[in-house]
C-alpha cells in the first residue's frame, strides 16, 4: 500500500518536471524567435520556434496530464466525424427563418413599447 503511495507521488513529481521543462523549452524557443531577429531569417526563425513547440508537446505527452489531454483531443475528432452537417440549402433555410423570426420579434416588442408609451402619456398627461 505505502509503495504504491510512493509510486504516484513520484510519478507526480516526474509530471511536474518534464512540465516545467516542458515550459522552459517553450519559453526558449519564443525567446530565440526574437534574439535572434537580426541575425537569421525569418523561416529558420520560425523553425526554430516550432521545434520547440514539438519537443514540448513531446516532453508534456510523457505526463499523465498530457496523455489524458491527448485522450481527450482524439476522443473529441471521432465525435467530429459523427456530426451530421447540415447541407447548404438546409443552412440558408435555417437562416432565413431565424431573420424572419426576429424581425417578427422586433416589430412586435415596438408595438408593445409604442402602446405602453400612449398608456402613460395618457395616465399622467404628458406628450401629444
């Protein structure tokens, strides 16, 4: 029982290594990307970054925040992939009964506030 306590708590204490030096790495790269501004061009530049956007991406899968991140990224495709799109007429269909919806909303909240409007004017004689 205890060895297994044991085993997660420095299992915890490896994630949170390769986490930090997972940051450390990211944070280099962007550090690199303008350090080196005037010195190399842009592309190698932009290489550079994302290399160490891959290597820590690969340092922060090695954690077990990592692999259930990842779990959770593919398990979100395969449900992707199970939505039913609507077609293109289905889409402006939808949209035209959403403006027509509205517009009906919006002239009957202005009959409404112009009704309420004269029912005040008339209660305490104000207005017209």
């Amino acid at each position: 029982m205890e060895a297994q306590h044991t085993e997660k708590a420095g299992s915890a204490a490896k994630d949170t290594a390769l986490l930090i030096i997972a940051a450390i790495v990211l944070i280099g790269g962007m550090f690199a990307f303008y350090y080196f501004e005037g010195q190399l061009n842009a592309l190698v530049r932009t290489l550079m970054i994302l290399g160490a956007f891959a290597a820590t991406l690969a340092l922060a899968y090695q954690t077990a925040l990592g692999r259930d991140l990842w779990g959770y990224v593919s398990g979100a495709r395969i449900e992707m992939r199970k939505v039913v799109w609507p077609t293109r007429q289905e889409a402006v269909q939808t949209t035209l009964m959403i403006v027509i919806v509205v517009a009906v909303m919006a002239l009957l909240i202005a009959g409404l506030d112009w009704v309420l409007l004269r029912g005040v004017e008339l209660l305490t004689g104000r207005g017209a």
